[in-house]
C-alpha cells in the first residue's frame, strides 16, 4: 500500500473497522507519514460523525446508503493524488 490512492480506497473500511491487521497496521503506516492523507482521514472522519448525529442510519433507505457508499468508494480513488 504505497500510494495515497491506494490507501484512501480502503478509508471507510478502516473507519468501520473492517480491515484485517495487516492491511490496518499499513494504512496507519501511511497516515503517520502522509500529512494529506492525515488530513483527509480528520475531515472525512468528522463528516461523517456530523452526518451521523444529523441523520440516523434508520432514516435512510437501504438502497440510498449502498449507492452513496458505493459512489465514496469510487470517488476516493481520486482523492490525496
């Protein structure tokens, strides 16, 4: 996981802590020398904690949190390079 691509693609499966120990250990590797990716990791981060106090998960139908999960995910791929 050497690129900032690389490692933003897997962003929201560190956040829900999805990622196996290895791929974790070398995210985390990447964040403590990559002040970019740092930075986007605390505003995503905290995007996301926004969004979540304002909107609960319940109120969101099923579809609409898989496309917009799906449509980060894509869109990540371009971030931090």
């Amino acid at each position: 996981m050497s690129t900032c691509r690389e490692v933003l693609q897997l962003l929201t499966e560190y956040l829900e802590g999805d990622l196996a120990p290895t791929e974790r250990a070398e995210f985390e590797k990447h964040m403590e020398a990559c002040s970019p990716c740092r930075a986007f990791l605390r505003t995503y981060a905290k995007a996301d904690e926004l969004s979540r106090a304002a909107l609960r998960e319940a109120d969101i139908p099923e579809e609409l949190q898989r496309r917009v999960r799906a449509f980060l995910r894509t869109r990540m791929g371009f971030a931090g390079q």
